[in-house]
C-alpha cells in the first residue's frame, strides 16, 4: 500500500500534479555522458546548464536533503530546462518528486519502492532505471519488471558511496544482452571512462568529477568526446 503522506507531500508545495510524466523522450537514445547533481547547491541550474552544454545526454537530480519545496522547485528548474536541451532528466528515488515536476523518469535504488509503482505512478512513457551495484541476476530480474535501463558499480572508489560494492568491467560485458541500456556509474573520470564505455557501457554516470570542476562544461566535453 502506497504510503499517503508521501503521495501528498508535494501537493503542500504545488497546485496541480499531472496525471502522468509527460514526455515524448521516452527510451531516447541513451548513449554518452550520465550527469548526476551534487546538490544542494546555490548554482544548480547553472551548473546543470554547463554540463548540458558540454554534451550531457541525461541529467538525473539527486538531493538527499528533505527540503521539499527546494527539491520541487529545483525539479522543475532543471525539468525546464532538460527540456529545451531535448535531454531527459530523471529524478533520484523520490517517484511522487519526478510526477510532480514531470520529470522523463526515476532511478530507483535497493531499498526504493517497486517498478510496478514507478510504472504506475508515472505512466507508460516513463523512463525507469534501476541500480544493480554487481548484481547481472538483479539485473535481469529489473528488465523482466520492465526497467528501461539498468546501472551497474561502483567500478572505480567514490567519494559519494565510499563503502558502495566494486563490480568489475566483466559484469558490463555480460549486460549486453539484457536488451536494454547500460550505465556505469562509481569514481567515474575521464581518464578511466574509455574501458568501461569498450567493455559496453552505453553511458557512464558521474557526479564529482563534472560537478566538482572548475569549468564543467569543458570537464561535460571531456566525457562527452569519449563517445564520439
């Protein structure tokens, strides 16, 4: 049974929820740089600006806070925003945040609600990807739910998740047959993207080094080249 309070949270902050995600990107051509927000931050839309113009082909927004009315109209900022750019922005955990601002879709994590309630709280078209750390069996057990796409890692040590389980370039090798695309995502650097995108990565996610640079649209570009 959905939890009420969390199906009427953003209702406090917004005059209307939609129906369903509406978005005619549904399963756009999932290749190339992953951006992942580091927030909260002062300069969200700017920075999720540079990394657009540096190539990022999806932006997920991710904010652990419980700041909804920040979350929500940071959402619907970026929402905007992927928008124009004809990039999908995909929300981090929170399916009631990606309804509210009409987000492309959700990524859902181990200990995150269903695909079934993601698919039935956003609708058909919605993008729905799911983490599966080293996991190919979680893997396929997420695509035969009807994941749009899955990620694997971390690959590499993260600042973000210090303690998250290591996955090897193997794992990707073997994703490719699930049919669906396939995102490697952990201390992700320019430096070390290249194998992981040759063992079959169709995106590689990152967080600190695009949002942690000095110039993010050139550190966007850096990536962005390696699937040229």
């Amino acid at each position: 049974m959905e939890d009420a309070r969390e199906r009427s949270a953003y209702h406090c902050v917004s005059l209307r929820m939609p129906r369903k995600v509406e978005s005619d990107e549904h399963m756009p051509s999932l290749r190339g740089l992953y951006a992942i927000t580091n927030g909260p931050r002062d300069d969200l839309r700017q920075a999720v600006a540079a990394a657009l113009s540096g190539g990022a082909r999806v932006i997920q927004y991710r904010d652990k806070t419980t700041d909804q009315a920040r979350r929500l109209a940071e959402a619907n900022a970026l929402a905007g925003l992927c928008r124009e750019h004809a990039v999908p922005l995909i929300i981090n955990d929170d399916i009631e945040l990606a309804r509210a601002c009409r987000a492309a879709g959700v990524h859902l994590g181990a200990d995150d609600r269903d695909i079934a309630t993601a698919r039935q709280r956003l609708g058909d078209q919605a993008i729905i990807g799911i983490s599966c750390y080293a996991s190919l069996e979680r893997a396929r057990s997420a695509v035969d739910q009807g994941a749009d796409y899955v990620a694997f890692g971390a690959f590499h040590a993260s600042s973000t998740k210090p303690l998250a389980q290591r996955a090897t370039s193997q794992i990707l090798r073997e994703a490719t047959t699930l049919g669906v695309p396939v995102v490697a995502i952990g201390g992700i650097t320019a430096d070390n993207a290249a194998a992981l995108i040759d063992a079959g990565a169709d995106c590689v996610a990152v967080i600190s080094s695009l949002f942690d640079a000095d110039d993010i649209e050139a550190a966007a570009r850096s990536f962005s080249q390696l699937f040229s």
